[in-house]
C-alpha cells in the first residue's frame, strides 16, 4: 500500500506541477501581453514580404520554378513612374499570399515607392497603406527600407497601428538594422531568405499601456518559418520587465518567457519583431 501511496501522490503532484505551469503559460499578465504584442510585429513583417514579393514580381524575372502559383483572391498592381521612383498601387481582394507562411487574408490598398535595387549601392523602398486590413484589423503606417551596406538595410515603421475588430489597437514604432544572410543568391525568389535583426521599437499596447522592445540578441528571421527562430528581446510593459527568448535556430512556436529570474515556456501566435 505504502508503493502504491508513493506512486499516487507522485503522479498527483506532477499532475499539479504541470497544470500550474500550464496555468502560467495560459493565464500570465505578461505572456499574454508578449504573444499579443508579438503578433502585431509580424504583422508588419508579413507586409514588408509582400512588398519584397510584389516588387521582385515586378521584375518579371522569376519562374515557375523558383515560385509557387498557390495563391487566392487577387492582388492588382498598376505600376506608374515619377522622375526616378517606381510607384506600385496594389490593390488586394481576400488574397491570401500562397507562399507566405502566415496564410493571412489581406484587403485595400497598398502603395509601394521604389528607387533602385538591393543589389544597388542606392536602394529605398517606402510601404503605406489605403483603407488596407488583415484578416479584417486595419492597419496604418509608413514602413521605409534603405540600403546601408553591403547585404544590410536600415528599416523604418512611423505611425504603425493595428486597429483590431474588437474595437482595440496596438501602435508600434521602430528602426532596425537588418542583415541579409541567406537567399541573396536566388532574388528572384524571396520566400528563402534570411535575415538577422538589430534595433529597437516602442508603442502603446490594447491595454493601453506603454511599452518597449530592445533587441539584445540578434533575431533570426527565415522567410520560410512564421516564427523568429533565435535571438531574444527585453521587453518593459509599464513599470514590468521581461525578457523574451526565441530558442536556437529552430522552427516552432516556443519561446521562453522570464521575469524577475523565473523562466517559462509561452506558445506565440506566429510573429516577427
């Protein structure tokens, strides 16, 4: 009875140990505040893939090798020119990008200046937006790129926002410095690319509380995952702090959470800082 006893009273105390660790994961102030405001950063990654992919297709350099015909809904580009910049105006109905890894439905306008190439000493692109949503939240802003170095780019969100059906927002303001180091020798075929990140952003989250993000690890970006795959960020929400760490190259939706020296594991909704 004694074998027995012990064996329960293991099994029930495991069982609590992890339902309060998945008590934790589920219900913290913090990790809920961390996957959400992760979320909103992906957002504004997914846009900036969509402006890679619609200016590469612009190029009409590509083939059906290198891309994949998946997609649904409709994305329109009319393309006009002043002096030097190349000006998209892509219009998108329920268009679901097919080789995006976020598969998110993306509607209105979108507005794309271009002046070069990456491959040019000077490049600058500049993304805004008309009455454009995904999956039905608006968003707002002016996302810039440009060249800083061999394989390196300076990247720019002003008056970034999420208007979200519920009625909450979230801003988001940033510059990063981001590195290209993989995919730059296949550039007509954007969705193998790799990049590392470096910077900082700030905004206001849908509590309606202030909050920063500095990246003390370098974030590992693949074009072919929907999740940072490496790198961590500090993180302070009002008068909290937390560090956010992504793991070690690989391609889940894990990441591990720690606050005031207590560390644990939270599920992200599928983002990028």
């Amino acid at each position: 009875m004694k074998r027995i006893s012990y064996f329960l009273t293991a099994s029930l105390t495991m069982a609590a140990l992890i339902f309060s660790s998945c008590e934790k994961m589920d219900n913290s102030p913090i990790a809920d505040e961390l996957v959400s405001d992760d979320e909103v950063a992906s957002y504004f990654e997914d846009l900036l893939s969509e402006m890679d992919d619609i200016t590469t297709e612009s190029t009409g350099a590509k083939t059906d090798a290198e891309y994949k015909v998946l997609s649904s809904g409709s994305r329109t580009v009319e393309t006009t020119f002043s002096e030097d910049t190349t000006i998209h105006t892509v219009t998108f109905t329920d268009f679901v990008n097919g080789n995006s890894q976020y598969q998110r439905v993306k509607n209105g306008v979108m507005i794309i200046k271009v002046l070069g190439r990456p491959i040019d000493e000077t490049f600058w692109r500049q993304i805004s937006f008309d009455n454009f949503s995904v999956d039905g939240n608006t968003v707002e802003g002016v996302k810039e790129v440009e060249k800083t170095g061999e394989y390196q780019f300076t990247i720019t969100l002003t008056g970034g926002k999420v208007n979200f059906t519920d009625g909450t927002m979230h801003t988001r303001e940033f510059e990063h410095i981001r590195t290209w180091t993989a995919g730059y020798d296949t550039p007509f075929f954007i969705w193998d690319d790799e990049f590392e990140t470096e910077g900082s952003a700030s905004g206001v989250n849908r509590n309606e509380q202030n909050y920063s993000r500095t990246i003390i690890n370098p974030l590992l970006v693949k074009r072919n995952c929907r999740w940072i795959v490496e790198g961590s960020i500090e993180i302070e929400v009002g008068e909290r702090f937390a560090t956010l760490d992504y793991g070690n190259g690989e391609c889940d939706r894990f990441a591990t959470v720690t606050v005031d020296d207590e560390s644990w594991t939270i599920n992200l909704r599928g983002g990028s800082m």
